[in-house]
C-alpha cells in the first residue's frame, strides 16, 4: 500500500481539484434539470475537496510551527 504525501501542496491541490469538480458537477445538475442525479455527487465531491484543504491548511500551520522551534 502507498504511503501518504506529507506535502501540503498535493492536498491543497486535490483538494481544489475536488472542490472544482463537485461545483461542475453542481452546476450540471442545475442546467440540465438532472437535480436526483448529479447534485448529490457535486456536493459530496465539495465536501471532500473542503476536507483535503483544510487538512493542507493544518499540515502547513504544523509545518511552520516546527521549523520555527528547531531554529530556536
């Protein structure tokens, strides 16, 4: 099994992918009526692409946060 990126900039860039995803897949679901069909998919890709950032966001905070204790 592979192991998991411990670099934030390939969560924060899946985590955009996802979240442009869900919201053409949003946008699909409004155009072509297709409500049933494609909205649950663009708000759950939204979700996941929400939850990937945010995780970007902490590893980068915690990334920070350790580099200026190992300078001191």
């Amino acid at each position: 099994m592979a192991k998991s990126s411990k670099n934030y900039k390939s969560y924060r860039t899946s985590g955009i992918l996802f979240m442009i995803s869900g919201i053409t897949f949003i946008i699909l679901s409004i155009v072509t009526g297709g409500i049933a069909k494609y909205l649950p998919i663009g708000i759950a890709l939204l979700i996941v692409g929400i939850a990937l950032w945010q995780k970007s966001r902490n590893m980068k905070e915690n990334n920070s946060d350790n580099s200026s204790e190992v300078n001191q």
